[in-house]
C-alpha cells in the first residue's frame, strides 16, 4: 500500500516568507509526527497528533512554528518569517493508535527547506 | 529525560566483515529502543525494535540487536557486511507511554570493497 508522502520534496524560500509543508499519512493511521533533521541538531521531534486529542507542541522550537491536522488525516507545518536556521529536512512519520508507543512510525521521504 | 548515544558518527567495514554500531541510552523507565535506517534521499525504515520481550532481537536485512539493561545498551550488529549496508544509522528511544521517539546522533556506514 501507499507509505507516507510529502510534499514538496524541495523547497527554497528567501529569509522571511512563509512556508507550508505537507504530510499525507498511511491510511487508517491515527498517530502523526513531525521531526527535523539538521546537521547541527540530528533528528528532533517538533510535534505529535492523536486522533481529535490535543496535539504534543512541546518540541516546537518557537512560535513561528504551527502545524494543523484537518480531518484526522493531513496534516500541514507552517513556518512563518522563515529563517536560516530552519532550513533543514523536515520528516513526517504516522503509526497506528500508540496505546503503548511500540507502534512502529513510518516515516515519509521529508521536504528538503533552504532558507536563503 | 532521554538521550541516546551513538559512538562513532563514522564507521568503516570491508564488505563480509562485523558490522558493530553502538548504542547507549539514558532512561528513567524501561525503554523501548529502536533502530532506523536512512537511506541517501529517503525517510527513515525501521531495521528492529525492542519492546521488554526478547532481549535479542533480529531485525531485516540480517541486523540483529541485543538489550542489555546492565550496560543500558542496545548495540546493532550484522555478521557479513554487503555493499547495500552502507547507509546512515540511527538509534532511538521512547518511553513507555510516550509519543515522541529520542534519536542518537546517527552513524554513518560506509562499506569498502
């Protein structure tokens, strides 16, 4: 079946725009993620979303960051006033409802952001 | 709170040789631990995990790992390294009941002819 999908799977942006990245989940799969890897950070989480529960923001770096999940299923992260230091890979995974979290995340190819 | 270890951002093996990369964590609780496997332009896949079942656990692509809570340790291995193995590897933890996965810094296998 279709894994998960981002897109774009590029995207260059001058300092100070606004960015949309989108994330379409497996199908049937409640638990959606939002990671980043940089070279200087590694692999950071950013935010989790669970069924109609209110979202985990706490790795947000800051509040130029915002992401959305319509429907229980797509889910979009919002960058406002881009800069540098957020480009980046960003990654998006999902999972089954994560009772216990030894569901496995499936992770999407990543949007590639360069802030110029 | 959590942290994952990886020593050695880069390993180097001929290819038919171990492949040993390490992995050391810090929890308050019992962990589950995880590898993943990136490779160049893709997301990540899971090799294996460890959910307090067997200790030892086998993974694909012939990748097994070995829990050991005395040396809080959770190091991956392969007997015969092949070509297709050279990839960048992470470790991960997440607690139980927790949402978010803790990545190592990640460990680079290159795997020379």
């Amino acid at each position: 079946g279709a894994g998960v999908s981002q897109s774009p799977s590029n995207k260059v942006t001058e300092k100070g725009k606004d960015v949309e990245l989108r994330c379409d989940p497996i199908s049937g799969h409640t638990a959606l993620y939002w990671y980043r890897q940089s070279l200087g950070q590694g692999l950071e989480f950013l935010i989790y979303f669970q069924g109609n529960s209110a979202p985990d923001k706490s790795g947000l770096p800051s509040d130029r960051f915002s992401a959305e999940r319509t429907g229980g299923s797509v889910s979009t992260l919002t960058i406002q006033r881009t800069q540098q230091e957020d480009s980046a890979v960003y990654l998006c995974a999902s999972s089954l409802a994560p009772a216990a979290s030894s569901y496995e995340q499936y992770f999407g190819p990543g949007t590639r952001l360069t802030v110029t | 709170a959590q942290s994952v270890t990886q020593l050695g951002s880069h390993v180097s093996v001929s290819e038919g040789a171990l492949v040993l990369l390490r992995c050391n964590y810090s929890s308050s609780v019992p962990p589950y631990l995880f590898w993943y496997v990136q490779y160049p332009n893709q997301g990540l896949q899971l090799l294996l995990k460890y959910t307090s079942a067997a200790t030892l656990v086998k993974g694909i692509n012939g990748f097994e790992a070995e829990f050991k809570k005395s040396e809080t340790s959770f190091h991956l291995t392969k007997p015969s390294a092949h070509m297709s193995d050279a990839a960048e590897y992470f470790c991960a933890v997440s607690e139980q009941g927790a949402q978010k996965l803790v990545f190592g810094q990640g460990t680079r296998l290159t795997i020379n002819p």
